[in-house]
C-alpha cells in the first residue's frame, strides 16, 4: 500500500508490513507541519490481515473517504484519508499494477444474472452504503437514464461502462474522462473483486465472489469457489455419518441390555 500526499508534504512511500506515525512533533515517522494536525495524529499499522488507521489523539480532526474517524478504521486501496488540512490517498504500490489494457469493444448485452455475481457497494457519496448490480453491464453517469446516476458535477452524462464478462471485470471510458481505481487515474481498467472505483467523491468497492483477486488468476478462483460450493455437501456427508454411528451405539447399548436382562430372568428362576 502506497501513501500519497495530496500537497507533496512527503514523496509517495510504500507501506509494506508495519507502523507508521503521523503529527506535527518531530520524531513521527511523517512529520506534517499543517492547520488541524495534532503532535501525535495518528498510527497506520499495515499486516497480512490489511491496513488499520488508528487515531492517537480524541481532538484530532480525522476523516476517511469524507467520513468522521474517532478512534480506528480499516482501510483499503482508494481510501481517502484527512488529518487536518492534510490528504493522503491510499494507492496501490505501482500505478502499472492497473492494468488499462481491455478490450476494444464491449460484448454484446447478456441476460441479467439473479442473483448477480459482481455489485458495486458504496462506500462514499451519495450511494453510500447502497448495492448496485452490475450484472453485464452498467453504465455510469450523470443523466437520469443511467444505470449508475451520480450526482457529480465533473462526471459526464455517459461517463463510464462496468463490463462483466466470464471471469473479467472491465472498467470502460465513454466520455474520455479518467476515474480513480485503487487510487490510481485510468480512463480504462481490468478490475478485480475488493478493488475501489472512485468517481470525484463516490467510492464503491467491488464485490464479486469466485472471481480472479488481483493477483490470482482465473484457475485459482475457480477452485476456491468449487472448494466452497463444496463445503456444505462435506458438513451434511460429515453429520450423516456422525448420525449412522450414533443409531449403532445405541443399537448395541439396547442388545447388550437385552442380554442382561435375560441372564438376570435366567439367574431368578433358577
């Protein structure tokens, strides 16, 4: 994960695994002499498990994707995050880690899937905390007629097509206008499930369960989603057999004290 500085405060920095710190006083990892920064703002501690923003002082003025942050909140590729009057937008480590080679031409209009394997959840703007369906395609814009409508000055009237095909998840230009994919600027994009595609101030993450992560490839997505379409056959195979193997002990529990009772009958009567 890469830190960005919105106004060249620092050169961009990778944070691989992790802490650093952030504040006015010297001895931070990122000293920011800024409006609103406190001495000690904040720690962004990066792991296996993902990146976490830990706010260090209460008063602290902190904001990710234009949303207030207290105490701590997780992060991914895209957020934007605000110490005070400082940006910093979380990009991916390379900006050639985008890949902007798709397609020339759109498919064809496919049938609408049900449920839909890839959705858009927002996470900033207007659409926060909404669902929007891609299914085969979904065009986004500013015009009531689109798929995706945001209310965005800079957005055009038909500004970007999301594409799914196969195992593939395209971001298409239609108006020549760039939009921001794991913090990176691209007209167009291969995108990839937990991936954020930001328009101005409207951020959504990709959601797509069996589809290649960036990273992996469509093989190894395949056989994760067969290994969990699996799992629930195995529990239900795994209780059958648990259940057999009861109903057996208590058939030979109910034998062995039928034959004692009958040694006891036997032994009473004689």
């Amino acid at each position: 994960m890469r830190l960005s500085f919105g106004n060249g405060e620092h050169a961009d920095f990778v944070v691989e695994e992790g802490a650093v710190s952030l504040g006015q006083a010297e001895g931070n990892t990122f000293v920011l002499a800024a409006r609103d920064v406190a001495a000690h703002h904040a720690r962004l501690t990066v792991d296996a498990r993902g990146a976490v923003l830990e706010v260090l002082d209460p008063r602290a003025r902190t904001h990710v994707n234009a949303r207030p942050v207290r105490e701590k909140a997780l992060l991914r590729s895209g957020d934007v995050v605000c110490l005070g009057q400082v940006t910093i937008v979380l990009k991916a480590d390379r900006d050639d880690l985008i890949q902007t080679s798709i397609p020339d031409e759109p498919e064809s209009v496919a049938p609408a899937q049900h449920p839909p394997r890839v959705i858009l959840r927002g996470v900033a703007g207007g659409h926060y905390g909404r669902t929007i369906a891609v299914n085969h395609q979904l065009t986004v814009g500013n015009a009531p007629d689109r798929g995706l409508v945001l209310d965005e000055a800079r957005i055009a009237a038909r500004h970007a097509t999301i594409e799914h095909v196969g195992s593939a998840i395209y971001l298409r230009s239609m108006s020549g206008k760039e939009s921001i994919v794991n913090g990176v600027r691209v007209r167009d994009a291969v995108i990839h499930p937990g991936d954020q595609i930001a328009f101005e101030r409207s951020h959504f993450v990709v959601e797509a369960p069996g589809l290649p992560l960036r990273g992996a490839d469509a093989d190894e997505a395949a056989a994760r989603a067969q290994v969990a379409d699996t799992r629930p056959r195995d529990a239900a195979a795994t209780d059958e057999a648990a259940q057999g193997g009861i109903w057996w002990l208590i058939g030979a529990a109910a034998l062995i004290a039928a034959g004692m009772a009958l040694m006891i009958w036997r032994g009473a009567g004689s």
